[in-house]
C-alpha cells in the first residue's frame, strides 16, 4: 500500500492485488508493463507468482518487465529471481531512487 501511493505520485496508472490470485486474475483480462511483486508473499510466494505469469504471458502474446520485492538480502536471490522470470528485485526497505530509477531505465516512467 505504501509502495503503490508513492508510484501513484509518478504515474497515471496503478492497479494493486492483495493477494497472488486476485494479481493473476487480473492478468487474465488486463494488459500491464510492468509488476511489482512482493517475493515473500504467503500461499503462493512471488516465485511461483511469476511463474504462472509468464505461462499467462506466452498465451496473451505480450511481454510484462517483473520486479520483486523481498526483505531477504540471500545470495541465492539472483538464481530464484532468474529461474521464476522475475526480471530484477529490490530488497526492501525499497529505496524509492532505486525503484524510480529501474522504472525510468525500463521506460515505464517518463523523466519530466
């Protein structure tokens, strides 16, 4: 929540999911950049998130730029967030330079 009212002030637009179904779900009938995901989420973890994701993603024809987000600084990171598809991940506490700066270099975000 806190995350999604800071990228509000950047952007237009801003869905947020509270649950890794309820994301997917709106997958299903939306078409997005870019998503953020949360990689420790309980039921289905953001891994597996990302993994149905990209199964979606291959059936919709389209492309979506993932970041994780995680509060665990493990040098296992890398190969789990590459392994699942997530694109690049950010150890919380989120830096909200960093996030701005990779949506900016992903051209998400517009520099004014």
């Amino acid at each position: 929540m806190i995350i999604k009212k800071r990228i509000d002030k950047w952007t237009e637009q801003v869905d947020m999911a509270n649950t890794a179904t309820e994301g997917l779900r709106m997958l299903k009938f939306f078409d997005y950049d870019v998503v953020l995901v949360n990689l420790n989420m309980p039921v289905m973890n953001g891994f597996e998130f990302t993994q149905q994701l990209r199964i979606l993603e291959k059936r919709r024809g389209n492309n979506i730029d993932v970041i994780g987000l995680t509060a665990l600084s493990h040098p296992m990171m890398p190969l789990l967030s590459t392994f699942s598809g997530v694109n690049e991940y950010i150890v919380k506490s989120v830096d909200y330079r960093e996030l701005e700066d990779k949506l900016i270099n992903k051209d998400f975000l517009h520099q004014n």
